[in-house]
C-alpha cells in the first residue's frame, strides 16, 4: 500500500484567489493561484454563486499542466464554516455538503471547496477529503464566554494554516507541538490570530468578527456605532455584512486590499495610506500581546503567517511592539496547500483513520 503512487489534487478557494493543486504522494507536482480583484468578484451576487466559475478554474489549472481528471486518485478539499469540530482529516460526506451549501456559520469561499471537490470526483468515484477545516474548535470553556448571555464566542480560524506553522515553528524551537506555547498570526485577506497550548488553539480572534482588521474584514469595531449603523435605515443586512466582511479594513479606507498597492502609495509619499497600513500592524501586535496573557506569559515564540508576512512594511512594524514578549518566527505565505496534501496522503497510506462528520 505504502509503495503505491497517489495522485492528490489539492483544492483551496479562498477570499481573494482560487489555489489549485496535484501532489504525488508528499511531492508537489505542480500549484496554481488565480488571484481574484474586488471587480471580478462582484459579479456574484452570493459566494455559492462562485461554484461553476471556480470549478472551471479547477479544471484550467489541471489541463494547463498536462493532468487528466482520471489520473487522480483522492480531492484534498479546504475545510470551510462547518460545525464546531475536532481537527483532524474527514471524509467529505452528504451532511457536509448540506453544511456547506447552507453557509452554516457564515458565507465563505472554503465553503465551496468540498462542493467542486465532489462535482469532480462523483464520476470517478474517487473520495473528497477535507483536513483541519475553518470550524475547528479547541477552544477553552472560560474562552467561549462572550459578555453578553446570548452569544457564545466559538471558533473560525485559519485553522489549517496556522496548525501548520505551529508545527514547524515547535519544530524549529526543538520540541514538539504539544510542548509548545505559540501565539500565531495568520495575515491575508482575512485574518485569525490563535493562541497554541498543549497541542490545541485554546482561544482565538477572527477578523470575521473580532480582533484586527485585515485586507478586507472590519475586525472588532466599536459595538454601539455598529448598532446605530445597523439601525440607520440607510442599509440593509447585507450591506451592513459586506462592510464587515469584503469590504472592511484597508479595502474600506484605500479602496484596495492590494498590499504592493499600498506599499507603492506608502513610498509615493502617501500619509493616509501609511496611517492605514500601520493601523493594521498596530491592531496586530495589540491582540497579540492579549493572547500573551492567556498563555500567562508562557510563549515560547510568536508566529507570522499568512500572505501579508510577504510584506516586510507590515512585519517589522508588528516586531517593533511585540518583540518583547517571545522571539519572531516568520512563515510567509500559506503552508495549506502541502498541509491538505500531507493530511490525505496521511489516510490513504493508512497512518491515519479518517473522521467521520456528524
């Protein structure tokens, strides 16, 4: 079973691009990234809207390099907002479809992951696999508690990104994960920043709704403007949603979550564009330093991640103010698609049973 050669294509949409990819075994051999701009994206009404025109993107990206469809053996899709569970690897069943057609916690593009996952893989009856998905929960009791009786704070993340780099980051400090007191920073076009304790995500912001504001999501605003805002009659659900989530953070100051964009306006000589983008290392470093104090000071290091640690700018803005707590491992970019990869090619040599969703 172990000698046998298993063709993995790696399937993660995301807010702001659509990554394709085909591993053999552990081997990569090839990835893709279709980035997607505010106009392009516009044209669909609702994420689930997208399905069709990311599919096909699925389907370009294998013809553009040479791989049938019926040379593939397993989908490793993206976990998107499922119910709140364990983390691990799941075989994608017919209650996760329901879940994620149905937004189940909120409209995202790693909903239609294990969707275009099974559209592919149902003729060639081959299994759709989805690894530490966004609803991954870990998170402590004393964490859950919101302020208000009514709502529960749970947890959305970048869970399979910052898994990942907490692993090579214990890897790099010469211990193991579950060893390992890590606060971890994923930075994109959305952002999650968690908080790693005996090999789980004890507490964690989500850009979705709290925390720092990222290319496109408001983070944590000030609450009773939002209520004055929501009860303005000038907007409606989905317009107040879209200042939140897609049209918040830099996109709402700058009119773009183009960070090389605003690097560029920055070094023109730009004063709003720098107040901005620091704004956003300054709410970063700020939620870091608070998940410091859940760790009770314990952290071994702090972790960078995501598509904006590509920045330099924003990185050493962010090390300015927290470098006093732990040293700084810096991991750009997203470590997912080899994460999605790993965790199938796990199941399908056996080393690790498959979850079940329920």
């Amino acid at each position: 079973m172990e000698s046998k050669a298993f063709n993995i294509l790696v399937i993660n949409p995301g807010s702001t691009s659509t990554r394709v990819a085909v591993y053999r075994n552990s081997d990569c051999l090839f990835t893709k990234s279709y980035s997607h701009g505010v106009e392009e994206l516009s044209r669909y009404p609702k994420i689930l809207d997208q399905l069709e025109w990311r599919k096909g993107l699925v389907l370009r990206a294998l013809g553009e390099n040479g791989i049938a469809l019926n040379a593939i053996h397993a989908v490793a899709a993206r976990g998107g907002r499922l119910k709140p569970i364990p983390s691990g690897t799941y075989l994608a069943n017919e209650r996760m479809m329901q879940d994620s057609r149905r937004s189940l916690q909120g409209e995202h593009a790693s909903n239609l992951a294990c969707l275009i996952g099974k559209d592919l893989a149902a003729p060639l009856n081959i299994p759709v696999f989805v690894v530490d998905p966004v609803a991954v929960d870990e998170l402590d009791d004393i964490a859950r508690v919101s302020g208000i009786r009514e709502i529960q704070r749970n947890s959305l993340s970048h869970a399979l990104n910052m898994k990942a780099v907490a692993r090579k980051a214990a890897l790099q400090l010469g211990i193991t994960y579950a060893e390992a007191n890590l606060v971890v920073a994923h930075m994109g076009g959305g952002g999650s920043i968690s908080a790693h304790m005996g090999g789980r995500m004890i507490d964690l912001y989500n850009s979705d709704k709290e925390g720092p504001f990222t290319a496109e999501r408001a983070g944590g605003i000030p609450t009773l403007e939002l209520v004055d805002m929501c009860f303005s009659g000038r907007y409606a659900r989905d317009e107040v949603v879209k200042k939140l989530v897609g049209g918040g953070g830099i996109t709402s100051y700058l009119g773009t979550k183009d960070a090389t964009e605003v690097e560029g306006r920055i070094h023109d000589g730009e004063d709003g564009a720098r107040l901005i983008f620091e704004a956003m290392a300054y709410q970063f470093a700020k939620y870091i330093g608070a998940l410091a104090t859940v760790l009770k000071g314990k952290v071994d290091a702090i972790v960078l991640t995501g598509g904006m640690a590509h920045s330099k700018m924003l990185v050493e803005w962010i090390i300015e103010r927290v470098s006093f707590i732990a040293p700084i491992l810096v991991f750009p970019g997203e470590g997912e698609m080899e994460a999605l990869a790993l965790g199938v090619f796990r199941v399908l040599t056996g080393e690790e049973v498959p979850r079940v969703y329920e």
